[in-house]
C-alpha cells in the first residue's frame, strides 16, 4: 500500500445493538442504570479504602486501583452509546474511534494485570505471610501498577498506530456499540495481515502471561493451604481468595465467551451483544462481588455510612456554631450583663 493512496475518512458509523425504534427508550434506561451502579458502586469501594485506615494495605491498594479503572473502563464506551441514543445519531468520529480504542484498550489492559498482581499478592500472603510486608512494600507496590499502566499504554499505542496506517472504503458502518478492534479492521480497503499478526502477537503476550501467572499463583497457594492442619485455617486462607477469584473467573469467563461466540456467530450484532458481559456488565459487578464477599470491606462501607448519616442528622447549636456564639454574645452585649453592668 502505497501511502498516497490511503482514502482519508471523516468518521464511522456505529450501528448499536438494536435498530428497532421502539427498543431505543429501553436500551436507554437500562445502560444508563448500569453505567450509574458501575460509578456508584466502585466510587463507594474507592472511598471506604481511602477513609478506612485498616484497608491501606497492599491488597486494598490494588483493589481500590482496580475499581478505578473499571470505572474508566465503562466510560470509554457507554456515554458515547447513550449520547447517540438520546440524539438519535449512530455517527463517531475518526478521531473519536481512534481514541476510543486507544483508552478501551489501555483500560482493558490495566485491569487484567491488575489481575495478575493482586494474584500474586495473595500468593506471597498465603505462602509466604512472615516475608509479606518485606516483599509488598510501599515501593514494589508501585512498581507493579506503574508497570501495569505502561505496557497496557504502549500495547494500546501500538495498535491505534497501526489502524493509522490502513486506508478504508466507502463503507463504514461498525455493527457494534463501540470502535472494537477487529470490527474497524474488518472495514479497511488495504491489507491488514500485519495488523492481525500484531494483534494474535499482543494477545499471547499480554494475555496469556498474565493468565498463566494467576493459574500458578493460585496453584502454590492451594498447594500451601492444603497443608494446612486446622479447617479454620483453610477456610480464612481461602476465604481472602474467593472475591479475586470471583473476578477472575468474570473476567476471563466473559472475555473467552465472547470470542467463542463471535467464532460461530454469522451476525456481526449477536457478537456485540454479547460484549456486553465484559464491557458493562463485569465492571458492574465487581463491587459487589467483593463488598458481599469481604468482611473488611462491608464494615469500611458500613462506618462511612454511620458517619455520613451522624453527619446529616446533627443539629447545629450556639456550643459548636462559631456564629452561634458570636450572636449570644451580641445578645449579652445588647441586654447588659448578669451582674446587671453594661459595657461603658
């Protein structure tokens, strides 16, 4: 491909889940619900870490960065769907998509090394608990997300470049809710053999590595608790683990579906349907899974809703108002003094 003859587009269009009119108010009310508990539930996880001085610990840190990021997760695609429902407009632009799939990617990325790393945090936990708080240090810590941010940017970067590089033809309806990957591939004019070779490449490094650290981590630590004497002991090991792997098991179970599904699915929108499990509704459901399932976590949300509560139905009063007291003052000023004198 010749690089003066790449046809310059000005946008694409996204053919949503449904084209029935009568479907759009409904589809509406329920993205726009989901989208609100995503927010609302991961903001409610973020905050209890933050405010629980108990939860500032290396598993709580990564668990409050990984809601973070479903929360950007989710935004990358759902406000741009219920924007063109609510203006009825199926249109985005080059530059919209582009950056679309730059930050879906980024964002998908984080979130599966995070994964990986809070795997191996309950590895050195479990397996090696008196070492624990020398290997997760504060510094490691942050190394470990620091490094999650930077290949998941440049596995990202890597991709949008190389859609840069493709020309497109006339048509250009994505028959799906977002700018996904293999979708704006499929509509290019020029030969996009190096573009899959990348992608087939991206997804065996940054996709299986991670998979395969989770799968040996939690081999070591069922082999760790099996060796456990005391039934007690084996439940509060494994209890630490059942909301991560709760997660894991989402995430990896509604991406894997997905891909099957598309493989022997002949209707390109059945695919985007079912993108819906990982892209909306796993984000949704991972502050409860791990607010149901974690002991800490329920009781950090339960004194953050004490205090806000305290909070509201206090009545102010002249003891604890600075005006108050300034305005009985003003009285005692204005009606003289107890022993009967007046300021002269």
């Amino acid at each position: 491909m010749q690089p003066g003859n790449q046809t310059q587009t000005s946008g694409f269009i996204l053919l949503g889940l449904s084209e029935e009119a009568s479907l759009q108010p409904i589809l509406f009310g329920l993205f726009l619900s989901m989208y609100l508990t995503t927010l609302i539930g991961n903001l409610l996880i973020i905050l209890a870490i933050i405010s629980d001085a108990h939860l500032h610990t290396p598993m709580y840190f990564f668990l409050s960065n990984l809601s973070f990021t479903d929360i950007c997760f989710t935004s990358t695609t759902v406000p741009k769907m219920l924007l063109n429902m609510l203006l009825k407009s199926e249109a985005i632009t080059y530059a919209g998509c582009i950056t679309q799939m730059f930050f879906f990617m980024l964002f998908g990325g984080v979130d599966n090394f995070l994964l990986s790393v809070m795997a191996y945090d309950r590895f050195v936990a479990i397996c090696h608990p008196l070492h624990y708080t020398v290997i997760m240090n504060p510094k490691f810590c942050g190394t470990l997300l620091l490094v999650s941010w930077v290949f998941s940017a440049l596995d990202s970067l890597l991709h949008d470049l190389m859609v840069l590089r493709l020309s497109f033809c006339s048509k250009m309806e994505i028959p799906h809710f977002f700018c996904e990957l293999i979708q704006v591939i499929q509509l290019a004019c020029s030969d996009t053999f190096l573009n899959n070779l990348v992608i087939y490449v991206a997804t065996g490094l940054l996709g299986i590595i991670p998979l395969t650290g989770i799968l040996f981590s939690y081999s070591k630590i069922v082999s760790s608790v099996l060796r456990i004497s005391s039934a007690s002991g084996k439940y509060k090991a494994f209890s630490t683990c059942g909301s991560h792997l709760s997660v894991v098991s989402l995430f990896y179970g509604t991406g894997l579906g997905v891909y099957l599904s598309s493989a022997v699915m002949e209707n390109p929108r059945e695919s985007a349907i079912a993108s819906v499990m990982y892209t909306v509704v796993t984000p949704m459901l991972n502050p409860f899974i791990y607010s149901l399932r974690n002991k800490d976590i329920k009781q950090a949300l339960g004194k953050m809703a004490s205090r806000s509560s305290g909070f509201v139905m206090q009545a102010p009063s002249s003891s604890n108002n600075p005006g108050g007291k300034k305005k009985e003052r003003k009285r005692k000023i204005h009606h003289g003094r107890p022993d009967g004198d007046t300021p002269g």
